[in-house]
C-alpha cells in the first residue's frame, strides 16, 4: 500500500531554520503579519517577506494560495514557500494550505513554521492526503520522499489530534490504491487477500467463497460473474469496537473489479476505466481501515461482493431471470446494470445476519449519475431523514460532496416485469433514481438505509483540493465522520 508521508511535530527552534537544505513553509495572514519562525526567515533573508507582502500578486491571492522565493538569500533552503492564511481559517481552507505544500515539496524535505497557526493538524492532513502518487507499476518510480517537520507552538496537541486525522488518510490511501489498481493485477482473489490481511489491524475477516454463496442463495450476486474465470467472493470485516451486543452499522459496497458490460457491451473507446468499477468496495474497505487505525468506539461491519464482468458462452444473457437471496425473481434486460444485482443479495445478506442499526451501500453504479451532478457530489439516497441528514452534515464537514436525490413509488413502476418480480432497469430516463429503486426493494422497512451513487467522484481526470487526478478516495473520511459523530461511545 501507498505509504503517508511522515509528518513529525517539534517545538519551533528558529536557529534550525538557517541551515534547512530543503524547502521552508512560512504562514501569512492578509496583513502579513508574521510569528516567531516567519520574523526569522524574513530576517535571514533581509526582508524578502516584507517586500513580498506588499507585493500585488500577494494582495490579489487567496486563503491557501502559495508563493515561492527560490535560492534564498541567508538561508540554505532551495525555497521558501509562503502561504496566503486568514487569521481563522476554516478546516477547508487549512487542509487546503497543507495541500497546496505537498504539491510544491515535491522529494524535498520540508519544515513547516507553524507556530502561530491554527488546526495544525488539519494542515497536516491536508498535506498527507495531497502528498499521494499511485506508482505501483511505474519502473522508475522513486522511492523516498523527503521528511517533513512542523515545528509549532504545542507539538504534543498537534501530533494528538492528528492522529486520527492520519488513520483516515491511510484509509483513503487504500482506497486509491485499489481503485487505481488494474484489473489483471487486483482480480476478486488479490482484493479478498488485501482485505483478509487486515486482521494484523484487528477486523475479523471472512471471505465466502462461491460454493457458500450458492448455499446461501446469493444468485443475483453469483449471476454477474459466472461468465470470468475469476471466482466471485463476498468478503465480510467486522469492527468490534463499541459495546458488546450493540448492533452494528452495515457498510457495503459494490467490488465489479472489470465491467465490460458483459454480453450488453460497454462501448470500447473508455472501457479501460472500468477498472474502478470496485470503487465502493474500494470506499468500504479503506473505512474499515481507517476505524481500525483510530480504534474507533464502534461496531461496524463491512462487506462487499467482488466479482468481474465478462461477455462468455457461461455468461448472463438479456432476458435471464435469477432468483435473489430474498427469493424475489429479476429480468435482466441489460447485463450491464450489474452492480444492483451484486449488491441487492449482499444488502439482503446483511440484514439477515448482522440486523443493523443502519446500512450504507456504496457503488459506482451509474453513469446517469454523473449527468445529473458532474463530478462534485455523490448521488445520495435514503429511507431515512434523519439517518440522511446525518451522514450529509458529515460529508459536508469533510468537504466530500454529496447531494440527496428523490425516491418514489412512480420510480418505482418503472421496474416492472411482465416476467417476473421486477426488471434489472427502468428505462433511459431517471437511470439512477429507478437505480436507487431497485435496492430498495432490498431494505427491509425497520432498516434506515442510504444509498451512496459514487460514479462521478470515486475517479476523477483532473485533480481535487486534496488528490491527483484518478482515485479520490472520497467517502472515506465522510463515513469516518459519521461513525464518530454518532455511533462511537466514548
């Protein structure tokens, strides 16, 4: 796994800042007002801060924005980077700043002087999420990144509160990493193996082959992947960290590792990004990470169904109809609305075994999505405004975008089947809400669920605030937020 770059906290010493080889951050408010570790460097360099502030480029930035002063005089650093902070910066604008580092420093080592700035570790975390690059299969990858130091008021507080903040961001960095793996390298047993190695962090793993998914029922679920070679597995972890018998949040997630479409196929032009089609399998498994990491106060199970997509003679065909775990019939009219039927049996397994407090799926699951709201918001869906409500205060505090979308029972029409219970799809029109409907019809009435349609934000071609372009790793810190803020005793 993509390793966080170490970030260390240290008490500001300003006759270190002199000798520093590598890079030096410096923090500015609007009216460039300077502490202990800005006044040195400002020194060190005869005033080159001062002249800086009063520079227009300065004045027409905004909060987060860097500027650089290359080979500085009196000082060894290659550069000194200032950052553009209001005096009360929000966690975004902070994560941001840190973010906007990570982009400059490149390998170099960086000291950060944050002595007189506030949430450091948020801008610790900023930096971390942002300092990621996915070169797994790159031959002339380099290795080490450069180290970095935070020298700031209270070292001991900052390193305290960052450490959940960093258990979050190692699970977001799961998340990218099999989101961005290939398909020939991460197939459905590499990611039951990733998955199973997480007992070393405490989850009770298990992964359930197919001989047990067809004594269980899941058919639907084993349907989508009987035209590959690769085995379908649906992988269970539990997070046992709240109190003994307390029913857990359900967390599951959509793991297609390829989707060609099956015998309904994908256009090519495109078609070697369907290797993020696990990305809410991806989204479940670095949570659990991350709630492993933190020792959240918790009890969370995460499942996920991985299976491949593939056009065979063994394959799926239009017109199919497969009986689910529940025991309702499904006409398949196109093979490739997969994802529902992968996830409608593992929803079902889950409230069967496991009766949750709540239940979250997560799926890339239509393109129809990503129309309605582009790449900044998740599809959100829910039988439940509170439960709703919750996780969107969450992500809106994460900065993770998402939007709530309607249900209803003329949606719902839509699936009909002359056939048999339902269809897989409703028609071009409203494709992710007939989507939405559809797994629906697999949440029991006493279950508050939600529905996140993460296609337009699992994988992105231009960067974000806090990641290159590619896997995002978004819901991570979101769903971490809400198991905080609501489900962990302390």
């Amino acid at each position: 796994m993509t390793a966080l770059t170490p970030i260390r906290f240290a008490e500001t010493d300003i006759e270190q800042i002199a000798g520093h080889a590598g890079r030096v951050a410096v923090f500015l408010d609007p009216e460039g007002r300077m502490d202990a570790g800005a006044r040195r460097v400002n020194k060190l360099t005869r005033g080159a801060l001062a002249r800086l502030v009063e520079a227009e480029k300065f004045a027409k930035s905004k909060p987060g924005d860097t500027m650089s002063l290359a080979f500085p005089t009196g000082m060894a650093a290659v550069a000194v980077d200032v950052v553009h902070m209001v005096r009360r910066p929000t966690v975004a604008e902070t994560r941001k700043a840190g973010a906007s580092l990570a982009k400059l420093r490149g390998q170099a080592d960086l000291l950060v002087l944050a002595a007189g700035m506030r949430r450091t570790a948020d801008m610790a975390f900023g930096l971390a999420m942002r300092d990621y690059s996915f070169d797994d299969h790159k031959t002339d990858a380099q290795q080490r990144k450069g180290e970095v130091v935070v020298m700031c008021a209270k070292p001991d507080q900052a390193q305290a509160a960052a450490m959940p903040l960093m258990a979050v961001a190692e699970g977001a960095f799961m998340t990218r990493d099999l989101t961005n793996a290939p398909a020939n390298i991460l197939t459905t047993t590499t990611f039951a193996e990733e998955l199973a190695a997480m007992t070393a962090l405490g989850l009770k793993v298990e992964v359930l082959d197919e001989d047990q998914l067809e004594e269980l029922g899941m058919r639907t679920l084993l349907s989508v992947g009987q035209g590959s070679d690769s085995p379908s597995k649906v992988v269970v972890m539990e997070w046992n960290g709240g109190a003994k018998g307390d029913a857990p949040l359900a967390l599951i997630g959509k793991g297609v590792v390829f989707d060609t479409g099956g015998i309904s196929l994908k256009p090519g032009a495109g078609m070697e990004d369907m290797t993020m089609d696990m990305g809410g399998a991806g989204v479940v498994a670095g949570t659990m990470r991350a709630l492993a990491r933190r020792k959240a106060a918790a009890n969370v199970v995460g499942l996920v169904g991985l299976v491949e997509n593939m056009p065979s003679g063994n394959a799926i065909r239009p017109g199919d109809v497969i009986t689910s775990m529940k025991g309702d019939t499904v006409e398949v009219i196109n093979t490739d609305a997969e994802g529902r039927l992968v996830l409608c049996d593992v929803m079902w397994y889950a409230q069967e075994r496991f009766k949750p407090v709540g239940m979250i799926d997560l799926a890339t699951l239509t393109g129809a999505i990503i129309v309605g709201l582009g790449h900044e918001n998740a599809g959100v869906f829910s039988n439940n405004d509170a439960f709703c409500n919750a996780f969107l205060k969450a992500a809106e505090a994460e900065g993770e975008g998402a939007w709530r979308m309607p249900l209803g029972q003329a949606y719902d029409d839509l699936l009909k089947s002359r056939i048999a219970d339902m269809k897989n799809v409703g028609g071009r029109a409203a494709g992710s809400v007939t989507a939405a409907q559809f797994l629906q019809r697999f949440v029991k009435p006493e279950t508050p669920w939600i529905h996140l349609d993460i296609a337009g934000v699992a994988s992105v071609k231009t960067d974000t605030a806090l990641a290159p372009k590619g896997a995002t790793g978004w819901g991570v810190a979101a769903l971490s937020r809400l198991i905080l803020d609501h489900y962990e005793k302390v």
